[in-house]
C-alpha cells in the first residue's frame, strides 16, 4: 500500500485547485499549473486538499497513485513558493554573466563564449560572476536547465574546475606521481 498516495496534499491559503475528470488545474501567485493523470488513479478535491485514490488493486494503479500525488503535490509547491537550483562555477577565468533576460553568457576555457538560450518558463539570474541561479514553478524544467547549463562544462575529477551544483560533492582523483 502507497504511504505516499495515501496522504492528501494540502491547500495553502491562495491557492485554488480543480478537477475536471483527469486533469487537475492548480493556480496560485506565481502562476497555474496542469497535471493529467492515467486512469488508474482518481483525483478529488475535499475540504481544502486534493487526495489521489487507486481504481482497482492491479500493480499499475498502486504505482501510478504515489506518483500521481507526488506530482500534484509538486504543482502545489511550484505555484506558492517555487523551485530553484543554484550552480557555482569554479576554475580561472570561468564566469557567468546575463546578456539581457533571455541569454546566459558563460566563459568557460573554449575558445569562444557561450551563449545560452533561456527557455520560456525559467529565469536564469547571475549576482555574482561565479554562481547561477534557476528558478521556475515547473520542478522538471528548472532541474533540465540546470543540468543543460551543467552540461557545457562538467566538473573534472582533478582541479575540481567546472559548473557544479551547489552542495555537490566532486570526488578529487590524485595526480600524476614523479
């Protein structure tokens, strides 16, 4: 039995929920959100939470109820307070700076810079010119452009040189012996 599935995801004050069949449409300040479950699961909203409930007992409906009430309760999170990963970036003459609202400028050791593309439902900010930060109401998104970002330049074993998450632990490898 799911102990996940079985808990009710509470609605804060602000925030409005509402089921039409499959599909439930969360809305508070930051924005709204969507989310259509399988019809393994039934969605309802009852004395200001929403609760996820199996139809039958076969092994996909118990697998899709914890998932299904992760999910919204992930919408639930993203509408009043948001997600957000922050990404350091270490190593001589790497740095991060906006062009504008919509284009990172990173200079990361290549031969030319990189300019990367902000998608639509992110903002990408840089206080400083060794740290970023991505913030969003969509928890999958913010976590992808994180990674795309992370992606140009990982971090290597050796100088621990860079993008990495931070708080991510980067296991230093020893060097070359004489």
């Amino acid at each position: 039995m799911s102990r996940i599935g079985k808990r009710p995801v509470g609605l804060p004050s602000g925030v409005e929920a509402t089921v039409s069949g499959q599909t439930v449409e969360v809305k508070g300040p930051k924005g709204s959100r969507t989310f259509k479950a399988t019809d393994d699961v039934t969605l309802a909203v009852e004395d200001g939470a929403i609760t996820v409930t199996p139809r039958g007992k076969s092994k996909r409906a118990r697998q899709q109820w914890g998932m299904s009430r992760s999910m919204v309760e992930n919408l639930v999170t993203g509408v009043t307070t948001g997600f957000r990963k922050e990404l350091e970036i270490n190593g001589v003459g790497y740095r991060a700076t906006m062009q504008g609202d919509k284009v990172l400028k990173l200079a990361l050791g290549y031969s030319h810079d990189v300019n990367f593309e902000v998608p639509e439902g992110v903002t990408v900010t840089a206080p400083k010119q060794t740290e970023i930060i991505v913030e969003g109401i969509d928890q999958q998104l913010v976590g992808q452009v994180a990674a795309n970002i992370r992606e140009w330049r990982a971090p290597e074993p050796y100088k621990g040189k860079g993008i990495k998450y931070k708080g991510e632990y980067i296991f230093r490898k020893e060097g070359k012996k004489k």
